[in-house]
C-alpha cells in the first residue's frame, strides 16, 4: 500500500483515479487509527497536526472531505471550520468533526452551524467512519467527472465559434470580390444566390448543432442523476441492514449515527429525484387541454389539509380562468408554490394562503400570496435556481429544485414567473400562461 502524504512533505499527488482526505488532529494516535481505517478507501490521506497548516494546503489543493478535531491548540476546530467556510472556493467542501469532546447540543449545534455534515466521536466505529467518508469520496468524484466533461463541453462549444467566425470572415472576403466584379451582373447575381443559400445552409446547420448541444447537455444532467441513485440505494440498503440486524448490538450513539446518515441519504435521494423530474420535464411535450384552474387548485389544497392536519390555515380561492396547458404539468406547479407557501408559513400561528388573478400592467396573472416568512428581495434572482435556498436547511427543509422545476414548466408554456416579498411579511408568486410561444424546454 502506497504511504500516505502528510503535511510534512507539503505535496499532495493523488493519483488520477483517487481522491484526497484531509486529517486535522494534533494528536499523532488518533491520525493513525483514522488513517488506518480510511486506507480500505483506497484513497490519498493528507494528515496535519493544525488549523493553520490545514488552511495553507487548502490554498493548494482540493479535498473530497476534511476531517476535523475540535480541540486543537491555536486555532480549534471550530475556528479552523470558520476560517474554511470563508474562502468562496471551499465553502462547499465537505467537513466532518471528529473529537472526544462532550456532544452536547451546544458544541453540536455550533459544528453544524459551521457548515459541517457530520459530528462524530472518538473512539469512532471503522465501517461507519468509512462509510460515511465514502459517501463524500464518490460525491467528489462524480463532480470532478462532470466538471471534466463540462470543460470538454466548452472547448467543442469554442472551436465551433472560431470555425463560424472564420467562415463569416470567408464570406465576407467572397462578397467584396463580387462587389469588385459589379460589371458582370448575371454572374455576380447568380454567385450571390449561391452564397445566399450556403449561409442559409449554414445557419440551418449551427442551429442543430446548437439544438443537439442542448439535448446532450440534458440528457447528461439526467444521467449524471440517474448514476448517482445506485451507489446511494446501496448506503440506504446497509444503512438499513445495520439497524434491523445490529440494532441490539450496537450503542444508542451509534444508532443515532444511522439515524443521521439515513436522513442525509434520504435528503440526497429527493434532491437526485429532483433533477431528474427536472430533466425529463425539458424532454417531454406539452398535452394541451383547456383546464378549470379553480378545480385544480382546490384538488391540491385538499390533499395539503389532509397532509397537515394540525395546522390552521386560512385558504382564500378566489375565481380562476380555465387556460389551455398540460394538466399534469400544471398541477405540479400548483402543487410546488402551494406546498412552498404551507412550509414558509409555519411560524405562523393563523397561516393565510390566497391564490387568484389580477390586473398587473396589462397582463392577468395568476397569483399565489402568503403570510409567511417571506424574504429579501435583493435575492429574488437567486429563487429560480437550482440548488438556491433563501432560508438554512435546518430552519426549512426542501431541496432547492421545486422552484427551478416551476420556472422551466411556466417558460414551456410560453409565461413567466416572478415573485414580490417582504422579510417576515410573507411572499406573493405571480405567473402567466401562454402569453408568448410555447418554449421547447
């Protein structure tokens, strides 16, 4: 087996297939005994005993997932996570601690807090600490793959640029030469029809190319998804097998460790499901139907009611148009804002949801209104991304796609949606349907 890199030497070579592990311990036997149980991996483990010589080989180097001690001298653990969290380029790095100090809610919620993903106690079990390092080594190593692809993505995107820009300065060429030839107007008439059709040809011919682009560009987002899902059944599946056949075996804090990881697992499955809904919506057609918009709203309220018995929420429905569009598409809409405005208005004692339509600069949106939270709307660009969230997982859950899967059915129906919201006085989502061209995706 080939002898880990520490800090020592200052460099990290994993090789190409492998991913780098960062141990953080001043301790010399607690990096052994993780080492130890982290070289099944199989991948490059970068040990060092600080804060400060983690934060100077992060300035170099990419980690698949950090392992941290709490209790370091100089910079702790905690200070050490701050520090990381700071640099825009590492604030997605995975970061788990491992200590022997007390897991007191307080010194839980301050790591957690601080960006980590995990917390966990020396002495550690092997399989769950392997186990859970694996996960983020596969994450990692999945992203670097469509990051790779991307790039070579770009680069075919870039040569073709430089292919149109020089046959456009060809073209340019060609037709001075004919305006040189003006004598000869039969034959410079004929050679710019000739050349009329080629560019006609041409145009034809990028806007394919940049059609299959695009369809390649989906189809990868659906596969990159759908790969994930099996290696994340098998964590799920183990998971389960530890709790049914251990469960009496093992100790109350290695339970709530499957406990976590099932949760963790069960957050990525929705996020995985997500992208791919969001995929497939990009590749299916539009059913058109002329749909009573009233009765689908209130289908969806009835199943939310049913859902959430325990809250009181004030429904207004008010009067809604019957619109031509995909039934099934649009009640996912309905169902994603309405399911948005119960979940933002849950520190609300008295909850109101309103949906209607109304007169806004000459257009008749459709509109759904809430006392909830609501927002800043220095952020309101940020709403329909994927993966962008306003408010902290741990105050709200979701997955940060269902607004991103509303915007591209709205835009394949031809509208548009937007939002006005006011921090803790709630949010109001406006959208049409059908008032320009049905886009294709």
């Amino acid at each position: 087996m080939e002898e880990p890199v520490t800090a020592e030497t200052a460099e990290v070579r994993p090789a190409e297939d492998r991913a780098s592990i960062l141990l953080v311990d001043d301790r010399d036997d607690k990096c052994l005994a993780m080492e130890t149980i982290l070289a099944e991996l199989g991948q490059n483990i970068v040990k060092t005993r600080s804060g400060k010589e983690a934060l100077r080989l992060l300035l170099d180097h990419d980690f698949a997932v950090i392992l941290l001690d709490v209790n370091m001298p100089g910079l702790d653990g905690f200070e050490t996570a701050h520090l990381i969290r700071q640099r825009k380029s590492l604030e997605h790095t995975p970061i788990i601690f491992v200590t022997g100090i007390s897991d007191t809610e307080t010194h839980v919620s301050r790591g957690y807090s601080l960006g980590a993903v995990d917390y966990i106690l020396t002495p550690v079990m092997p399989d769950v600490l392997r186990t859970k390092v694996s996960v983020f080594v596969e994450l990692y190593k999945k992203n670097l793959q469509l990051k790779r692809q991307a790039e070579s993505l770009r680069q075919a995107h870039d040569e073709l640029e430089i292919r149109v820009r020089n046959r456009t300065f060809q073209l340019a060429v060609a037709n001075e030469s004919l305006q040189k030839e003006i004598g000869e107007r039969q034959r410079a008439e004929e050679n710019i029809r000739y050349i009329n059709a080629g560019l006609e040809q041409r145009v034809s011919e990028r806007t394919a190319e940049l059609a299959a682009t695009n369809q390649e560009l989906e189809a990868f987002t659906y596969s990159v998804a759908h790969d994930l899902q099996a290696p994340l059944r098998n964590i799920q599946s183990y998971v389960q097998l530890l709790e049914e056949e251990w469960a009496p075996k093992l100790p109350p804090e290695t339970i709530q460790y499957l406990q976590r990881i099932a949760s963790r697992t069960k957050h990525m499955a929705q996020l995985i499901q997500g992208l791919l809904n969001l995929s497939m919506i990009g590749k299916q057609g539009l059913k058109l139907q002329q749909v009573e918009l009233k009765g689908m709203v209130e289908e969806v309220v009835a199943l939310l009611k049913a859902e959430n018995p325990q809250r009181r929420i004030q429904w207004n429905i008010q009067e809604l148009p019957a619109e031509a569009c995909d039934p099934s598409l649009m009640k996912q809409v309905f169902t994603n804002l309405l399911c948005n405005a119960v979940k933002f208005t849950q520190p609300r004692a008295d909850a109101i949801i309103e949906v209607g339509q109304m007169d806004v600069e000459g257009e008749r949106p459709i509109y759904i209104r809430d006392n909830g939270v609501g927002f800043n709307m220095k952020y309101a660009d940020k709403l329909f991304g994927v993966f962008q969230r306003l408010h902290p997982v741990t105050e709200f859950e979701g997955t940060g796609i269902g607004l991103a899967t509303v915007a591209r059915i709205i835009r394949k129906h031809g509208g548009r949606i937007w939002v006005e919201a006011e921090e803790k006085k709630g949010a109001t989502f406006f959208f049409t349907i059908g008032r320009t061209r049905p886009h294709p995706g």
